[in-house]
C-alpha cells in the first residue's frame, strides 16, 4: 500500500520547510519575533513549520493505519486540525520558557491563526504532491491474436529455482527487483525500467513507480481511500498509484 503523502518525507519536503521557513521569517506575522535578531526568527519559524509539515505527515500515516478506507482529503483535514494543537502548544511552551507567558483568554485566538497558517502549508503540501505524482506507468503488450508470439526476454532472467514460472508482480526493494512469481519470490539486481523494456510480450502494467503487474495475477481489486489495492495469485497484494487507477479501470482491470 502507498502511504498517503509518503512523498514529502523527502528531500523536496526539507527544501519545502526551508523555504515557508525563510518566507514567514520575512513576513513575520503578528511580529511574533520582532524582538529576535534575523538568524532566531529564521530558526523558531523554521523548526514551527518543520514540526507542521512533518507531524502533519506521521499523524496522516498514523489515520490511514486506523482507517484506510478514509478519503486522503479527509485525512489531510483531520492532520491540520490536529497537528495545529500541537503547534499551538509548542508556541505557548516557548513563550513560556522566554518569560513571555501567553494568558489563557487568548489561546483560541493563537490556535485559529495557527489553523490558518497550518492550512495553508498543507495546501502548498497537496500542490507538491499533485506535481510529483508523475504520469500513469509504462505498459507491456501480449502479441495480438494470430501473431507469432516473440521469446519474453526477462523470462530468461529468472533464478534456477524459478525457471518455467508465471510471473505474477515484480517490486523494486532498493537496487534489487523481487520476483512474485506461481513457484515463490526471488531478489535479481536490476532496474524496473529494464525489467519492463524485457516484459514486453506479458500483458502487464507498471501500477506504481516500484511495481509491476501481470494482468493474468490479478484475482480482485479493493479501493484504499482514493487509491486502488491489487489482490495477486498467491495472496500477494500489489498498490494501484493515483495517476495509473483511472487508465488501468478504462482498460478493465477492475
């Protein structure tokens, strides 16, 4: 299963709070570190949006455990709304420690503006992920009807143990590709790109960056929020990226 937002977790999403971080150190909204040199204000808004993003991220991980067949949309607004308290507290410990006590009258007033500002990283958060969610995956073809069926190059790839094999899947796990196959699962160093070039002449579809699927080993399909999960021959499960659910239904595999 694709984890809602696991994308951000990356180096885009460092680069991300970096740069809120510099942009609301500018701004400085309700001058909140008029009174720290430059580098303080840049640090304390950084390290706020960080601890945003970031918990936003494990809090939405943490909803799509509980409940995976929650809409991502819904989980992205329960994650604001909940990460925001935490933010809020933060700002309230930190005041504290600085001697600046933040009296109690006024701690819904500092939780709306931190909703505000918190709704509007996860807004830039949604843009980022929609931009590097990529096109739908490359597919392979079986020959047509009546054409003379040409040797599936990657067929000549599998391990002794997995020779005369169907191929159900095939995962990529680091700089390995793992093998899903009727006779078990085995690990060969390879790209998934090559393997695909070579899996043409199996019916079969990248579903995800790291997967591809035979269509013959899909049993049933299952919606997890608004993604799709591929039940395989053999138990195996295998996720359906959003970009590649609308052209695979289209072409009838679920």
């Amino acid at each position: 299963m694709e984890r809602p937002r696991a994308q951000i977790l990356t180096w885009r999403g460092g680069v991300a709070v970096l740069a809120i971080g510099a942009f609301m150190t500018f701004i400085n909204p309700f001058g909140a570190t008029a009174s720290l040199p430059a580098w303080a204000g840049l640090l304390y808004w950084t390290l706020l949006v960080g601890e945003g993003w970031f918990g936003a991220t494990l809090i939405g991980f943490g909803l799509g455990r509980v409940f995976p067949s929650w809409h991502s949309e819904l989980n992205r607004a329960i994650s604001t709304v909940l990460i925001a308290f935490v933010i809020s507290a933060t700002i309230i410990g930190v005041q504290y420690a600085l001697g600046d006590h933040v009296p109690l009258w006024y701690w819904p007033r500092l939780y709306g503006l931190v909703l505000g500002i918190s709704a509007a990283v996860a807004a830039v958060a949604w843009l980022m992920e929609r931009a590097f969610a990529g096109g739908p995956g490359a597919v392979t073809h079986a020959p047509q009807a009546g054409a003379t069926a040409a040797p599936v190059r990657f067929m000549e790839r599998l391990p002794a143990k997995l020779k005369g094999a169907a191929i159900y899947a095939i995962s990529a796990e680091d700089h390995y590709l793992r093998l899903h196959t009727s006779k078990g699962s085995d690990l060969i160093l390879l790209r998934l790109s090559d393997a695909i070039a070579e899996l043409e002449g199996l019916e079969g579809a990248q579903t995800h960056r790291s997967w591809w699927v035979a269509r013959d080993a899909v049993e049933s399909a299952r919606r997890d929020g608004d993604k799709m999960v591929l039940t395989l021959k053999g138990g195996g499960e295998a996720p359906v990226s959003r970009p590649n659910v609308k052209p695979l239904r289209e072409a009838g595999w679920f």
